[in-house]
C-alpha cells in the first residue's frame, strides 16, 4: 500500500512540474512529455529544467522527436537532450561554434548529469542557447566535422571474452568503429572488477546479437 501512495505521489508531482512550466512553452509537444514520463525518475527533473530553459531562451522554439530522443528546433537544429539508464546528456547543435565558459561542455554528447545540480547556472544555459539562436538566423554555416577518433586498443579482458565466443567476436569484428568504441570505453570506464566483468559479460551477449552498446536509444 505504502508503495502505491509513494509511487501515485511521484506521478502527481510529475505532473505539476510540467503545468508550472507549461506556461512559457506554447509549442512543446506531447511526444516530450511521454518521453520524459518513461524516463528514470531522476532524471524527470533534469529534462524539464534543460527543456524550460530551451523555451524561456527561444520562445519560437519547436520541440520534436529525432532519433528517439528530443530535439529543439529554431530556424534549423538548435539542441538536444537524452536520458540514459544512469544519466542525462543535453547539447547544442553548434557547440563548437560556441564561446563557452571553461569547463562547459554543450556537445552533443556533452557532459553526463545524474542531478540538477550538476547542470551550468541558468543564466550559463541561457546564453548558449542564445548564442546557437543568434548563428541559426543569421545562416551560418556549422563547422566542419573534427576528425573520427580512432578506435582505442581493445582491453585485455574483452579480448579474451571475445576469444572464447566466436559470433561475437564475428559481431565486434563487423561493428562500426564507433560501436567499437563505445563497447571499449564503456568496460575501461569501470571503477571495480566486478563491474568490469559484468559489463564484459552483458557486451558479449549484445555483440553476439549484432547489438550496438546504446542499442535501446537508436531509431528502429
């Protein structure tokens, strides 16, 4: 019972943050708010504040859904933000184009947030968001794509998993460089064994099933 109260109390709340900015957001859509809504409870309060800011900078701004995750959009691509098992990324369209305060990161696989706490100060957000309004109408174009990062050497641990399972080492042989990298820094981000070898142990069953590392976020 205790558990259906805490749990209908959460959804109220839900709810109540999103009519009290709902007010300087005419064109949100309902697409975002389900999307926000299936999102892990911490992250809810993230993706609201990184969303109200988006429309109190830009009240033109339309939302809409694109490769499965929000986007904002004024005169062409302006930002995006996603929510993840663990934690949240937003970013800007033209991050690189961008005057940025030190160490704010706006790319689009920015910063990982797992509080709102952890985002830059409002006013920080707002003019960023300004910023990528500002080079949106004037027409200028995005810079150039930086050079692909190469694929960093694969761990030692993942070598010998895939070794001892030949669909998947068939699967990571035939992965996209990027995929590739994903999967590696994904295990060499790993803080203890333990969580080393469970993440070894969930990527072999994901590889050997022809499954990127953020297969659950791409377009089907």
């Amino acid at each position: 019972m205790k558990g259906w109260t805490d749990a209908r109390n959460a959804g109220l709340e839900f709810l109540l943050m999103l009519r009290q900015i709902s007010d300087y957001m005419p064109k949100q859509t309902s697409k975002v708010d389900v999307y926000i809504a299936k999102s892990q409870p911490f992250s809810r309060p993230i993706l609201i504040k990184i969303r109200s800011l988006f429309h109190k900078a830009c009240p033109e701004v339309e939302e809409a859904i694109k490769w499965n995750v929000p986007f904002f959009q004024y005169k062409g691509n302006l930002g995006m933000m996603a929510a993840f098992k663990q934690h949240v990324r937003w970013g800007l369209w033209r991050s690189g184009q961008l005057k940025k305060p030190a160490g704010v990161n706006v790319s689009m696989g920015g910063d990982k947030f797992t509080r709102v706490s952890e985002l830059p100060s409002d006013q920080v957000i707002l003019d960023l968001i300004k910023q990528a309004m500002e080079l949106n109408e004037k027409g200028i174009k995005s810079s150039p794509r930086p050079a692909r990062r190469p694929v960093p050497k694969t761990p030692p641990i993942l070598t010998a998993a895939l070794r001892r399972n030949s669909k998947a080492a068939a699967g990571f042989k035939s992965l996209a460089p990027s995929h590739r990298r994903e999967y590696i820094e994904w295990i060499n981000e790993a803080k203890q064994e333990e969580t080393r070898q469970r993440r070894v142990v969930q990527a072999i069953q994901w590889i050997a099933q022809g499954k990127s590392r953020n297969w659950k976020y791409e377009k089907r």
